[in-house]
C-alpha cells in the first residue's frame, strides 16, 4: 500500500504510533545510563536505524541542517565543562567531551524523532483508547498543525514574493502576512473545534492500528540491545 510521508510516496508497513512513544523512552533511559563516548554514538546509530525502519525515508537536509545549528551550543557546553571542572586537564577534557556527545546524542535523536512523527496518528490512537480527552487531544493536534501550516504558507509568501520581485523576502514585514493567516487559521479552528473537538454531541470514525508481534518484537529487541551495550561496551 502507498503512503505519503512528508511528500514521498514510499511503500511501507503501516506503523503502530505507539512505536513513536515507546523506542524514545527506551533510548532516553539508555542515554542517561550510558557513561561513555562509544556507548552514546551506539545508541544514537540504534536509534537512527530504528527510524529508517518506522518511516522509510528520512529528512536528511532538515538533520543536517539541526546538527549544524547544534555546533555552537555543543562549543559552548565544551567550553563551560573544560573551564568551570575542578580537576586535572585530562578529566576536564574527558568530562568536556562526554557531556558535549551526550548532549548532541540526546537532542538529535530526539530532534529526529520529533520531526518524523506522525502526530495526527498518534492523537488519533490516544484519543481513541480514552488516554487523551477528546477536547484536550484535539487541541494539541491542532497546536501541531498549526506549525506545519504556517510553515508551508511562509513558504508560499516567498514564492510570490520572489515571482513578483525576483528575490527572497526576510523583512519583518512579511510577519503581517502570517499573522493575517494566523487569524484566519484560528477562527476556521475555532469552528471545527466546537464541531467536533468542544461539542459532545458530535462524533467522527478513526480506525486505530492494532498492537502487532512486530512492535512488541522491536520493543524487546531494542532493549535487550540497550541493556548489552551498558554491559559489553564500555
């Protein structure tokens, strides 16, 4: 079957959202309990091969892009370990590096998984197995549409922009335009929250995936790989 994910037909298999809850938990507990350079790369390579295994296709420029702007706050927290650690030089530079890699493991992959997560599915299953309210999981799905939608009309601004003038526009001018369709965004959510979200009397159909041996397959293996690279990997 084909899907779309971020504007990539890709063919997959259908992927439980709670997949998107439980593998992060498990990696962040990993990365709190690692105390080694090696064992934070090895759960941050873990846990990028279980992405690619979730969603097919990843958004590489948007990773890189992140690890980039990462640069000089990982700097920073070098800096500050080295100078501000009472010790020698040696443990200075060997705390400086291991918070510095712990640091940049931990905001990636969390980074990463943010950015790949299917929100409306997860909501939707949430919702559906009464952990969420339907009034408050509705809201937060339409907080997080919110971004995406304002992301690609900012987009759409500088396409006509730049057809019209024949550059880009970075003035803050161009923040008029966004709070007009901001306006316009929240009083179409305003309507459909009180037809669906706020209103009791109204109901929609969601079809919430089903937990498969697969998932819980991935979950077991994913933590008896985190629990030998605490033992073996040192």
């Amino acid at each position: 079957m084909k899907h779309q994910v971020f504007g990539k037909p890709v063919i997959w298999k259908s992927t439980h959202p709670v997949n998107f809850m439980v593998l992060p938990l498990i990696f962040i507990i990993a990365i709190f309990s690692a105390n080694n350079i090696w064992q934070y790369l090895g759960i941050l390579v873990i846990a990028y091969f279980n992405l690619l295994l979730l969603v097919g296709v990843l958004k590489y420029r948007v990773l890189i892009i992140f690890s980039l702007y990462m640069l000089p706050v990982l700097l920073a927290i070098f800096l500050s370990s080295y100078f501000y650690t009472i010790s020698d030089a040696i443990a200075k530079i060997n705390m400086a590096k291991l918070l510095s890699v712990r640091y940049f493991s931990l905001g990636l992959f969390s980074f990463a998984y943010s950015v790949h997560t299917p929100f409306s599915a997860t909501f939707n299953y949430l919702i559906e197995r009464k952990i969420l309210p339907v009034k408050i999981g509705y809201a937060l799905l339409a907080a997080f549409n919110s971004f995406h939608f304002l992301a690609q009309e900012f987009g759409r601004i500088q396409v006509s922009y730049k057809m019209r003038y024949g550059k880009n526009c970075y003035s803050p001018r161009i923040l008029i335009a966004l709070l007009t369709t901001a306006a316009r965004y929240a009083h179409n959510l305003s309507i459909s929250m009180y037809s669906r979200g706020i209103n009791k009397h109204k109901t929609f159909v969601f079809k919430a995936p089903r937990l498969r041996y697969f998932d819980y397959i991935l979950w077991i293996t994913n933590l008896i790989t985190m629990i030998c690279i605490q033992l073996f990997i040192r």
